[in-house]
C-alpha cells in the first residue's frame, strides 16, 4: 500500500497539470485562432474536406449541426454492420474468425458508433484484424461526435445573439485530428516500448516450460488500445480489456491509460472556461466534479484494499485486498481508482473484473454510471453536466425569486423542459431496462451467472453502462444473446443521440435569445454557493431516481456478506 | 439531403483511410523500433520462446505455482472468473485451492496462505506472483528439489522486480527459468 498510494495521487496530479495547457490549446482551436500546429494540420484537414466535397467555413445553425451529425452516424452504423457481419470473407484474418450474428454486430456496431464500446465477444475469438481496425476508426470518429456538440455549446454559450454556430465538420475534424490523434500516438508509443504487440501476425503457438502448448492471441493492439483511452470508448483489443498483460503490461502503463482516459474530459472543462473567458466558472465546474468522483472513489480504494470479509474468514492472509479479478502488477488500489475513473467518465475498460469487486464498490460503479457527468466521456460529459447547470440556475433562481439567468441569457420553460426531458432519460431506460429483463425471466434468467442479488445488479449493471454509453460490464453476464444485444442496442442509440440533441437545443435556443449583461440582481454561477447547489441538484435527480434499484442489488448484497 | 449522405460518405472514406490506414502503419512502424518488434516481449530460454508477460500455468510442485485462472491460462480466450463476492459456489471453490494448497505444502499455516494465490486474476493470464505468494511456495520447492531455503529465497530476491511505484512483484516464468538452472528438472 505504501507505494501504491503515492501512485494513484500522482496520476491525478499529473493528469491535472497537463489538462490546463491542454484545455487552453483546445479552446484556441475551436475559436480558430492561429496556432503553431496550423502548418501541420491546414493541410491535411484541407485535403479531407477536399475529397469531401464540404465547405468546413459554412456557418451551421444547432439543427443543421445535428441534421450532419446524423447522417454521419448513420453512415458509420450502416458500414460498420457491413464489415462485422462479412469479416471472414475479408482480408486481415489470420486466426479466421467468423462473421458475426446479425444481432451481434447490431450491438457491436452501435455500441462503437455511441463511443460505448459494450462487447458482447471476446477480441480473440470474435473479430478480424481488420474488423478491430475498423472499430479503431470508431473510436476515433464517436469521440470526435461528442467533441464537435461540446464545441457548438461553447460557441453558443458566447456573449452575442446569433444562430449561427460554427460548422459541424470543422469542429469534429479538427477534434480528431488535433487532439485525439496526436495524444494517440504518444499513448501507443509508450505501449509499444513496454510489450504491446502491433503485428499483423495471427495466433502463435508456443509450448510452455511445462510441456502444455498453448497459443497465444496477438494483433495491431497498442494502435488501438492508445485510441480506446483517449476517445474514452474503453473497448478491449482482447477480452480481458486493460486486466491482458498485452494490453497493459505493467504499473507505468497503467498509469499512462489511466491518464489518457482522464485528460481529454479534464481538459474539455478548462477549455470551457478559457473558450467564454470564465477560468473561475471552469474550476466550480471541476470542483463539484472532483468532490463528486472522491466520494466514489476514495471508499473504492479502501474496500478494495481491506478484500472480501467471507474470504477472510477462512483464515487466509488478506493483506492484498480483494484479488478475485486482479492483477498483481497492479494490486488491489489502483484497480480500486481505475475502477471508478472508468466509470465517472464513460471509458469502460477495465483492469480488474467489476463483477469480482466488493457490493458496495460495484455500488460507487453504478452510481458513477448513473450520474454520468462527473467528468463524463470525451466533450458529452460537458453536455450532461450543462444539464444540470440549467437545473440549477432554474431551481436557484425561483428560491431567491430572479428570473433564471446564464451566461446573460435567460432560461424559459422551453429549455427547462428539453432539460427535464434528458434528466429523466437516463433513468427511464435504466429502470425500465432492468424491470423488463426481470419481468421475463426467460430470456435473462439463465444468463446470470451469479446467484440473488448478485445476480439483480448484473442486469442493473448492463442497463446503466448501456444508458451510460459506458461499456464495462458485470462480465460474468452472458450477454451475447438476441435479447441483449437487440434491448441494449436500443438503450445505447436512445441514450447517445438524445443527451447530445437535447442540451443542443437548448444552447442553440439560447444562442438566439437576446443578451443581458450582468447586474448585481444576475445570480452568480462562478461561486462556490453555486457549486453547493449543483451538487445537491446531481444528487437529487441523479443519485436518489436509482436508490429503489440499488437497494435490490448491491446494497442487500452488502447485508448478506456477514 | 442525397449530397449530404454522399458527403459524410465520402468524408467517412477519407476519415478510414487516414486513422485505420495511415495511423495504423506510423505506429506499425515505430514497433519495429521497439524492443520485441511489436511482437510482444519475449525470452528464449533452451531454445524455446516464451512470452514474459504471458502467464503460464504452473501446477507442478517443482515449480512455483501461478495464481489460478479462471480461463487456464488459454492465451487465446483471455478473461476473469466473474464470480461475484458473495456466490456460495465462488467461496466453495476459494476453500477447496486453500485445503489443496495446505496438502501440498505440508508445514505451512492457513494464515500465512496470501489471497492472490486463491483466487483467479483477471485476465487469466497473470505472468506475476507478489513476494510473499512465491516465498511461501519455498518449502515445497526445496524439499521436491533438494535445494537449501535460503537458495530459493535469494532466487526470489534476485527476480523481484521493485518499481519505484507500485506493487513488487515476481515474474513467475523469469523465476521457474532461473530454478531450472539452478537445478535441472528431475
């Protein structure tokens, strides 16, 4: 423990220090100032949009933004079922995997288009080289998305009244190109340099030093496993995700993905606050975040760490905490941080079994899921958070009787209702979800692996990382069957595009409306009582929507355990 | 609204080509700079190449054991037990390695017995034991072996890897290589 800590603390530091400068450089490039990097990237974006045929200089308003960022996003769905379901008769096979079921590759595809990356296969078996390849190209493109939305609720969160709000192309090019890409290479770079592989060579065999021959699944994996951090897609080249000593092979590494998942939703804060001229607003956003993701994850760690009660009543040495579904390279802390920073923000890999965790910290991994905005994915967790920012201002105003006001512009029922609407989204499909796997016990009930409550919060677990567009799973579910791949597959479409349309709207709504300048009657939100008040917003409609179902699951788990 | 799907269509291509095509071959090509060729870190030892990362099962009393997997070590199919805390069936099975363990290493007490080595790793695949779970194991060893104690332990000391953070740990492969030396197999 007493070298573990100083780690987890250090990845946090690190991760913050670097996301300032990043936030900085992200918001001059949305608001097209010039910048060093112009010589490299003009070119290239110039190139793209070229053989395109797009104009990137062609000012959109939020519908027409959205109208593009559809059909984008159909078109990726459409090829990537295409791909998956035809992958044996392509090149790139060298294991020869088979095609995908209909239904699989439903999901599949889906759940990369959403930047969740739920996996109902395992890499190994599952996917060609060229399939994984194509699902890199995912992960890169959905993050992208996310970016391109946060990007136009900055622009519409300027101090004029406009409809105009940027192009929809620019934004999520330059995303790709500029920041996700670069970061990329520098996370595969440091993989490579600690074992990752990067072959196009299939399956090796190899007999092992005592005599049992085994083969060995190998592949493109660091370009890959670079892109799923940074994008915070989280979808494992191989099955074990982040736990496969291939994907992960030791503490530097670990550390390295855990700050790639952390630094582009860390920096996308601070690009906020230097894109409107509002640093101080930024750092109220990222405190309330940050006090959000301690209260996860600081009780993780310690559970994690002290191990299962049940296992040491057997009488064995539990010094090392709970190890079921942990790697030693790692131990039992840094799995506990990983296990919440993965589901704050919507990475989803995993570098221990979640399933194997304790019930209360598959608890914090639920409830990190279920609020969904302390830092959130790439750019979509801004987009959540801006929810409940409305919320707040809304609430607030009426208490101290002001009309509710933000960033000069006002809020009217028109807002508060696309607000509530996605507010209460989230935990309809959840619910919902679950209550419908638990009414037809049928389709689900033999795919629980795990016993009474357990069992419960594995399908729990499926619904809110599906809602979530997280991804990580209770993997003992066996999930690879039509109902779901086909009921998740709906989550995660319902669950992507309505958080993104609906808080859209309501930026470009205030986009239109005229600006006030701000009085001593203007409720301040860059204050720590604002903060306060946020919180107790995300806790309210977030937090206390789930506590019925959470009851059912890892919290009757957790009185069992005596 | 036909041109834009023929737009973000071909936009799309463009986008495929550059971050599956292009990026894919930088980086491919930066791994034939590195150690192991993108191939993964690997050890001949005898003539025969192991990975060093790639835990292998070792069940044999002469040998240090790895922690159990849930997939046995299958390479190929890399994943966790899934066992929830609290499934009867998952403790059952957490017993039955500590009484196999307690038969197979006379002399060693029940408490001293570390949690990583009865229960599975989450990959399947986990190349690393920590110090206590390969110390425990000296006994055996030394007595299937005939090497003294304090032979196995220094071997022990000598493999532990000590990075500057995080967990100590020894590679249980390096380590079983290194007894072979030490003293052919029987």
């Amino acid at each position: 423990m007493s070298k573990e800590l100083p780690g987890i603390i250090l990845m946090f530091v690190l991760t913050l220090a670097l996301a300032v400068p990043l936030g900085k450089y992200i918001a001059r490039m949305y608001s097209g100032e010039r910048s060093w990097t112009d010589k490299i990237f003009n070119p290239v974006e110039r190139l793209f949009f070229r053989l395109s045929g797009i104009d990137p200089h062609k000012e959109m308003n939020w519908k027409e933004h959205m109208k593009h960022m559809l059909i984008i996003n159909l078109v990726w769905f459409l090829s990537g079922m295409l791909v998956l379901m035809t992958q044996q008769y392509l090149p790139l096979n060298p294991d020869g995997n088979p095609n995908m079921s209909a239904d699989l590759a439903f999901n599949t595809s889906i759940s990369f288009v959403v930047n969740c990356n739920l996996q109902h296969y395992s890499g190994e078996t599952g996917l060609s080289y060229l399939s994984q390849l194509f699902l890199m190209f995912l992960q890169f493109v959905s993050a992208g998305t996310g970016m391109a939305a946060a990007a136009l609720l900055f622009n519409a969160l300027k101090t004029r009244t406009t409809e105009k709000l940027g192009n929809f192309y620019d934004y999520f090019l330059k995303s790709c190109t500029r920041i996700l890409l670069p970061l990329s290479v520098i996370v595969a770079l440091v993989l490579l340099f600690n074992g990752t592989p990067m072959t196009f060579a299939g399956k090796d065999t190899i007999t092992n030093l005592q005599g049992d021959t085994v083969q060995v699944s190998t592949g493109p994996a660091a370009a890959f496993i670079a892109i799923k951090h940074i994008g915070t897609n989280g979808g494992g080249f191989f099955g074990a995700n982040a736990a496969h000593p291939f994907e992960n092979p030791n503490y530097l590494t670990n550390m390295v993905l855990m700050m790639a998942q952390m630094i582009v939703p860390f920096a996308m804060i601070f690009a906020l606050g230097y894109y409107l001229k509002r640093k101080k607003f930024a750092w109220v956003v990222f405190s309330v975040m940050t006090i959000g993701f301690l209260m996860l994850v600081i009780p993780n760690i310690l559970m994690e760490t002290r191990g299962n009660p049940l296992s040491a009543h057997m009488g064995i040495d539990m010094s090392k905490g709970a190890m079921e579904g942990k790697e030693t390279r790692f131990g039992a802390a840094a799995t506990g941080f990983w296990s919440i920073v993965t589901t704050v923000i919507s990475t989803g890999s995993v570098n221990g079994m979640h399933d194997s965790t304790m019930p209360l910290s598959g608890m914090n991994e639920l409830i990190a899921m279920m609020v969904n905005c302390f830092y959130g994915g790439c750019g979509v967790g801004i987009l959540n958070f801006f929810i409940f920012i409305i919320l707040a201002v809304f609430i607030s105003g009426l208490m101290v009787g002001r009309t509710p006001e933000f960033m000069g512009k006002k809020i009217e029922a028109r807002e508060m209702k696309i607000a509530m609407i996605v507010a209460l989204l989230h935990p309809l499909l959840i619910l919902a979800g679950t209550a419908l796997a638990m009414a037809l016990p049928q389709y689900t009930a033999s795919t629980l692996s795990n016993p009474g409550f357990h069992g419960f919060s594995q399908a729990l677990y499926e619904y809110t990382s599906s809602a979530a567009n997280n991804g990580s799973g209770f993997e003992g579910l066996g999930d690879n069957t039509p109902w779901w791949n086909i009921s998740t597959g709906i989550v995660l479409l319902l669950s992507r595009f309505l958080p993104i349309i609906g808080p859209v709207a309501i930026a470009g709504s205030l986009a239109a409306k005229k600006y006030t300048p701000e009085s001593a009657g203007t409720l301040k939100t860059d204050s720590g009582t604002f903060g306060l008040m946020l919180f107790a917003v995300i806790a309210i409609v977030a937090a206390l929507s789930f506590f019925p179902a959470l009851t059912l699951g890892p919290i009757a788990e957790f009185f069992s355990l005596k | 609204m036909i041109s834009s799907i023929f737009r973000a269509l071909r936009l799309t291509i463009i986008s495929l080509v550059f971050f599956s095509g292009v990026y894919t071959l930088v980086i491919y090509g930066a791994a034939q700079l590195a150690p192991g060729k993108g191939k993964g870190d690997t050890i001949v030892s005898n003539g025969h190449r192991y990975y060093t990362n790639i835990g292998q099962a070792f069940t044999s009393d002469g040998y240090f054991n790895s922690r159990p997997s849930a997939v046995g070590y299958n390479a190929a199919g890399s994943g966790g037990s899934n066992k929830g805390p609290t499934n009867a069936a998952y403790l059952a099975e957490v017993q039955a390695r500590i009484d196999t363990f307690l038969v197979h290493n006379p002399g060693v007490g029940k408490a001293d017995i570390p949690v990583e080595l009865v229960t599975a790793s989450g990959s399947g695949l986990d190349p690393d034991l920590t110090v206590k779970a390969a110390t425990i194991q000296v006994k055996r060893i030394a007595m299937q072996r005939h090497i003294s104690e304090a032979a196995l332990n220094q071997l022990i000391r000598r493999y532990t890897a000590k990075p500057m953070l995080g967990p100590d740990r020894v590679n249980v492969l390096q380590l079983n290589l290194a007894l072979d030396r030490l003293q052919p197999k029987l």
